[in-house]
C-alpha cells in the first residue's frame, strides 16, 4: 500500500505541474535566452572628470604624434586589417613563417619610409625632436614590437649611435643614408660571451698606420656578435663595439662603423653572419650572428666624440681616465632604455583594456536564483586582480615621462641621475608589464589565449624586455652601488646630500603611526613618510653591512655579490619613492575637482598595493603585523572605490579601438559563425589562398626570365613599376599631409623588375580571388536561404508540436475528472484526492 501510494503522490504532482503549465500561453514558444553582448558604455556610469585631460597627463606634448603614427597603420592594408564583430581591428599575422614576418616587417618599414614619416629624423632638434622619435617609435610598437625593434635598431641604436658618439664627418656621411634607409644600420655590442658586461667584450681592433686602416678581428667562439638585430637578413652596416689596441695597449671598449652588405645584399668579403633562428617572440626581427675575420676599414669610421686616433696612430683623448672615458662614451646611449620602458607602459595599457573592457560585458554565474549573472568586474576578486594594475600603470605611466622630460633635457651635470633613474624605471616598468599581461591573460579565460585577442601572445613578445638593455637584476644592483656612493661622497665631504630625491635623508627619519586607519593610509604624509622611511633605513643598512665586509678586507666585486639582497631591497625603494614623488608632482598640477579626486584615489592604491605585495615593509618592520592586516583590508576598499571609474580610466589611454582586441568589444559577433564560417570552409579558403600563393610565385619568376631575354619587354615592365610607384607614394603623401612636389626617388632597375613582377601576380591573385569572392557571396546567399527555409520548418514543427501536447494535457484532465467522480463514488476520495495533493504527506506527518 505504502509502494501505491507514493506512485499517486508522484503522479498526482506530475498532472498538476501540467496543468499549471496549460493555462499559459502554448502557441509560444520558450527558449533559454542566448547571452548577447551589451557594450560597457550603455551601463557603465559616465565619467565625472574630462577624460581627454587624463590623457593629456599620460601623453603630454605627444598626442599629436601618436595620434598620426596610429592613422598612418590604419590606412595601409600592410598593416593586416580585418573585421570581427563589426569593428576592424589591425595586427600582424602571427601564423606567417619567421621568414614572412621579417619581410613584411621590413616591407611596412619601406613603406612608412615612402610616405615620409621619418622625414626629417635627424634635423628635428631640442627636446621637442627628442619626444617626436620617442612619441613615433613607442606608437608603432604598440602594433608590434617587433615593427618597433626594427626602427629602434636602425635609427636609435645605429642612429643614435652616429648622432651622439660620432662628430660632423659622420654626421654628414651617414645622416641622410639612414633616414632614407638606403643605409640599414645594426648594433652589434654584445656577445655570445659578455652581455651585461660590456667592458668584458673579446673583439679586437687594431691600428694599421701604413694603410690608416682599423683592422677588427673576432678572435674566439665567445667574441662571435650576438642577438644583432638586422644582422641576419636587412643590415649593410653596423656599429662594432670593440677592445682597441694602440701600439699593444688596450685602450678600452670604442665603436666603429663596419660595412657587412653591398647594396645588393650580398656579405661583404671578411665577415661572416649567421642567424639566431626562432624566438620565443620577435620573430619579425632578423636576429643575426657576426665574426670578424680581420676586416679592414677606414680610419674616419671610428666614432670619435670622446677618443681619437691620428693618421700616425697616436691615441688622442681628453678623458684621461678610463672609467671616466667608457662612462661618457656609452651615456648617450640611454635612449634605448627610456624608449623600452614608455613602450612596456604601452604594452600594458593594451592588457589592460582589453581584460578590463571583456570584464564589463562577461557575466558568470548568478548570485541568486533567476537573477542576471554577474559582470566579472563586480566580483571584489576580479576587481583586486586588475583594478590595483591599472593604478600602478597610471603611476609608472607618469614616471616614464619624468624620464623622458630629464632625458631629453640632460645636461653634462645630469647624466648620472638620468643614468640612475632610467635604470630603475626601465627594470620596474617591465616587470610590471609582465605581471599585468599574466594576469589580463587570466582575467580573460580561454580567450587570453587566442593570439588575436593579444593579451596571452604580448607576454612573449615582450620577455624579452627584462633583459634587454641590462638584466633587471644587475640594473637593481647598479642603483644601490650608485646611492652608496652618493652617500659616502656627502659624509665625505661632510655636507648635505643632494641628487637622485635623496634630500630627504637630511632631515629626522619619519615616524610612523602604531596604528593605521583607512583615513591615515590615504594621506600623502603617511604615503610619502613610509616609503622615505623604507628607503633611508635599507640604504643605511647597505652601507653598514658593505661597511663590516671592507673591515674584514674583502673587496668590492665580491661585497657586492654577497650583499645583493639587501642591494635589490632598496634598488626597488628607491624606485618606488622616486615613482611615488612624480605621480605627487603631476597631482600638484591639477585643481581641485573631480579629476584630482580620481588622482588621489589611483595614488592611493598605487601605495597601498605596494605595502601590501613587498615583502620588506613587513620584514624590515615598517609595518607591524596589525598594521599589514589594516592595509590588506584597504585594498579591498580602494578596489571598490575605483571600480566605477575603470571603464573611464581605461579609455583615457587613448588607444585607437583597432588596436585592441576583439574580446575589447562585441566578442559574441565576434566569434559568431557567421564571422568565421563552417571550418571546411576555413580550410578551403586556406587552402585556396595557399595555392594562389603557390601559382603567384612561377608568375613572377617568368616575368623576370623574360624581362632578361627581352630588353623592350623589360622596359615595359620598369616603366610600369616606376609609374605606379610615384602615384602610390605621391598619393600617400597627400593623403598624410606630407608635401608631393618633391622629387620621388625612383626604383633601381633590380626593385622595379621585382615590383613590376609582384604587381603582376598580385593582379593575377586579385583576378582570381575576386572571382571566388563573387562565387563565395553567391553561394553564401543560397546557403543562407536554404538555412532560413529549414528555420522555418523548425519552428513550425514545434509549434505543431506543443499544439499536440495541449491536446493530451486535455486529455490527462478530462481523465483525472473522471477517475475522481468514479472514486468518490466507490468511496476512495481520500486515496485519489489529486485537488489536494500534499493530504497523504500531512497525514503521515501526523502519524495517520
């Protein structure tokens, strides 16, 4: 009986549960509604600060600039536009070979080149010249840093190199050659055996005066050039850092000008080059290797501003002292410092808006039931994970203008503090866009992954940042060495210290409340006196312990390998207080107002998250454990309080939306089927497109046979190529702003044949891909109809459908009525009660 009547309680509850159902409306039909996208815009509250005054913080004089370098990408298909989700994005093919990718690096290179964007490189002057080619090399290498490695190799390297370590005579030679890129330039410093070290290089130069002739010899395996960007493929010269020996003296590290092409590519007789082959990233840089086998050059190709030889071979040089010497012999060369941490700052802008824009339109999961999932962003653990990197972005962002502002303001006075600082913030700002880009990868799921959405593909293009230019390490290393002796020249001579922000350690070391409240934390006096504090204490520190291992009669070299935790202690305080000092300067020049409230709070977490994250502040205890608890709980606090203002904070970057990711905008169009079509399809047309690649290549190799055998047919065809090439590049100037009545320097006979060609295939290509794209579309439409036809007979199938199931719920109820009637009458109303379906369950609860 018990087996009877849970069955007629399961029943009964079945038949009610249908009817329930009956009385809505069954000719609709109920789906579970598809996510759709909403842009941020439409929810996200408006901003109650002038977004473009941000902006103009982070960008300064710059924004012009910028903004013309990113128009010029945009309006070149070398520069690989396509449409997702309706928006065009541009970034490079990664699917190409390494091979590919260096060409048409090199070919975007020409092309920028032809429609004057480098015109006048080297005769901009002052500091406005100076933020001009950092505004334009940082903004290509927001495209790809492979793109802006390239042209900072050639023009800030080798360029820079002539400009700053060479006199007039090189000036004049090799200016105008570089600018045009008739002459491509390279660097080759370091080697297979010394990086870092650049006293420590293994290649030799000798003078030979019969011939006035340097002779550079690479006389071992670990002297052989290494990671020389250019070398293996572009470059027809370089810059050769050597040992130079005078008379059997070793004069020191000095750079000269070494041809290693002709201009047709081929490698100049005594050397040899080799490639470093596939990377990690960068694979759009033709990384090369160089030996030296007694090369021969001129003796006006030593770079001469510091050092000299005369045509005797008398060593001549007014800086008798050799550290002296190499110091202003490689100071020019900071600029490769300052442009890798403002392009870091670049790299991580991108993560940034990308995780954060996808975070303000992706839900997950619902708090309650039948509630809207919720926004990613509105999670407190999503908002700690990105909202604290996007105020230390802001806070780096305006430290690296500070360095550019001193950099290119530099007098003779202040080159170490440009030395020091550039140092610090070129190792703090990369390690920082490493961490960001890790953490936007997450933040983003499975789509951080695909290389079109950026954020995954940037950490390995960019790793290469920590020890570029100096490993990070060392260069923390490098700044506590230099406070040291900043230190010890001041109590030396017995006098206040001054320079590097060390004014501080003149007066009463700060005192820091024993107990901290949110209020407290957000003040510029707290925030000012705790890092000052940390940064004092550490430095007093260092000179004490290096202090007790001179007593023990150890030396220099080895102290400071021994003592290099506490050294990379206060390098990172001494980072973080000079960061700390310019977002406080920049702050100052804002009134009050909505704009400064902003400032106060990115600051605020800026410090915050740093006491929280360093260890010393807690190890050194600069913070008790309370005190760190206190500061943990603000964090979360801050997070909060900037969370309305991320959408705001992040299109204050000023980055163009095509240079972001699609996952940044309507990522649910942008993953459609439509977008992407069947993958038969996809490998059709990769497949189609393979071969038409495949066909275009004996198309262009016949024309140029045949242009050999027939001197009329390659007139004809030079003449094509030169007259197309002064209408593209004429048109492109106009189109740029860029004056057309100057003279458009003609192909050579080899480029024109080689264009003539290209563009015939191309023709070709475009003839029989514009014919599959008309049979595409055509096709697409019938597909299309026949897709909605069966739409239709979906939907009137389920309409049929719950018309039939309306008809046996009739059924069911007329059949409940019935049995009813029949069981009053045989007297088991109480058994098949179904209007009152719980009747058994509450008899039972009370033990009938």
């Amino acid at each position: 009986m018990d087996r009877v009547n849970f069955r007629t309680q399961v029943l009964t509850r079945h038949l009610q549960n249908h009817h329930n159902n009956s009385t809505t409306d069954l000719t609709t039909i109920h789906t579970s509604p598809c996510l759709n996208y909403s842009p941020p815009e439409l929810s996200e509250p408006p901003p109650d600060f002038d977004t473009k005054s941000l902006r103009k913080l982070l960008d300064g004089r710059s924004i012009e600039t910028i903004d013309y370098a990113f128009n010029l990408m945009l309006q070149s298909t070398l520069f690989c536009p396509r449409e997702r989700g309706g928006k065009v994005f541009v970034a490079p093919d990664f699917n190409q070979s390494m091979e590919q990718q260096r060409e048409v690096t090199m070919r975007r290179i020409d092309h920028l080149r032809d429609i004057g964007a480098f015109d006048g490189w080297f005769s901009k002057k002052g500091s406005d010249g100076d933020l001009w080619r950092f505004a334009m090399a940082e903004t290509f290498s927001v495209y790809d840093h492979s793109l802006g490695i390239k042209l900072g190799v050639h023009f800030f390297l080798w360029g820079g190199a002539i400009r700053f370590m060479g006199t007039k005579r090189h000036h004049d030679k090799w200016f105008k050659p570089t600018e045009t890129l008739e002459v491509k330039g390279c660097f080759a410093m370091t080697e297979l055996g010394h990086g870092s070290n650049v006293r420590g290089i293994e290649t030799i130069t000798r003078y030979d005066a019969r011939t006035q002739e340097f002779i550079i010899t690479t006389p071992c395996e670990s002297a052989q050039k290494y990671w020389i960007g250019g070398a293996a493929n572009h470059a027809t010269h370089t810059i050769v850092f050597s040992q130079l020996e005078i008379n059997g003296v070793n004069q020191g590290v000095h750079a000269f000008i070494a041809q290693i092409r002709d201009a047709d590519g081929n490698v100049c007789p005594n050397v040899r080059i080799a490639d470093c082959g596939h990377k990690i990233g960068l694979n759009g840089v033709d990384n090369g290797r160089i030996w030296f086998d007694d090369l021969r050059i001129p003796r006006e190709n030593l770079l001469n501003s510091v050092a000299d030889v005369s045509p005797d071979g008398q060593y001549l040089t007014p800086i008798k002292d050799p550290d002296q010497r190499f110091a202003a012999f490689l100071a020019p060369l900071t600029s490769g410092r300052v442009t890798i941490a403002a392009s870091s700052m670049n790299t991580a802008k991108v993560g940034l808006a990308t995780a954060i824009r996808y975070s303000l339109s992706r839900r997950a999961f619902s708090i309650k039931p039948n509630e809207p999932e919720v926004l990613l962003l509105d999670y407190p653990s999503h908002q700690r994970r990105l909202l604290p990197l996007l105020a230390k972005t802001y806070a780096l962002s305006f430290a690296s203008n500070y360095l550019k502002m001193i950099y290119v303001n530099r007098t003779p006075e202040s080159i170490k503090t440009v030395h020091v600082v550039s140092s610090a913030l070129k190792a703090v700002l990369t390690w920082h866009n490493m961490r960001t880009l890790q953490e936007c990868r997450e933040a983003c799921g499975g789509q951080g992954i695909k290389t079109e959405n950026h954020v995954g593909h940037l950490k390995s293009e960019y790793d290469v940042q920590l020890t570029f230019e100096g490993d990070n390490n060392v260069l923390m290393q490098q700044i506590s060495k230099a406070l040291l002796a900043e230190f010890l020249a001041a109590k030396k001579r017995n006098k206040p210290i001054r320079g590097l922000g060390l004014e501080h350690l003149n007066k009463p070391a700060p005192i820091i409340p024993s107990q901290l409240t949110s209020s407290i934390i957000r003040t510029t006096q707290f925030q000012t006196d705790i890092f000052c504090l940390r940064e004092r204490d550490l430095l007093h520190r260092f000179v004490k312990e290096v202090s007790e291992h001179q007593a023990l009669g150890e030396n220099r070299e080895h102290i400071f390998t021994v003592t290099y935790q506490l050294a990379e202690d206060l390098g990172r305080a001494f980072s973080d207080r000079l960061i700390l000092q310019t977002f406080l300067d920049v702050e100052a020049t804002i009134p009050e107002g909505s704009l400064k409230n902003v400032l106060g709070l990115i600051r605020s977490m800026y410090t915050t998250i740093l006491m929280e994250e360093d260890a010393s502040f807690l190890r050194y205890g600069y913070l008790s454990t309370d005190n760190a608890a206190v500061v943990r709980k603000e964090v979360v606090k801050l997070c909060s309080d900037l969370r309305p203002y991320a959408l705001s904070l992040v299109s204050s970057f000023g980055i163009p939306d095509a240079f972001l990711a699609p996952i940044a905008f309507n990522w649910v169009d942008a993953n459609a089927w439509i977008a992407y079509g069947s993958s038969k399809h996809v490998v059709a047309y990769k497949l189609g497109t393979l071969a038409l690649k495949t066909f275009c290549k004996p198309i262009a190799k016949r024309i140029k046979k045949e242009a050999g055998r027939h001197p009329e047919f390659r007139n004809s065809i030079i003449n094509i190529a030169q007259v197309n090439h002064r209408f593209t590049t004429k048109l492109q100037r106009r189109i740029y702003g860029h004056a057309t009545n100057v003279a458009i320097r003609p192909l050579n006979e080899d480029k024109a044949v080689q264009a003539a060609a290209d563009l015939l295939g191309e023709l070709f290509v475009f003839t029989v891909a514009g014919t599959a794209v008309i049979f595409e579309v055509q096709r697409s439409s019938k597909s299309e109809a026949r897709k909605e036809a069966l739409r239709k007979q979906e939907l009137e199938a389920l309409r049929q459908r719950d018309e039939d199931l309306a008809r046996e719920i009739e059924m069911l109820k007329y059949k409940i009525n019935e049995l009813e009637r029949v069981s009053q009458g045989l007297g088991l109303g109480t058994l098949f009660n179904f209007r009152k379906p719980h009747a058994i369950e509450d008899g039972q609860n009370k033990g009938i």
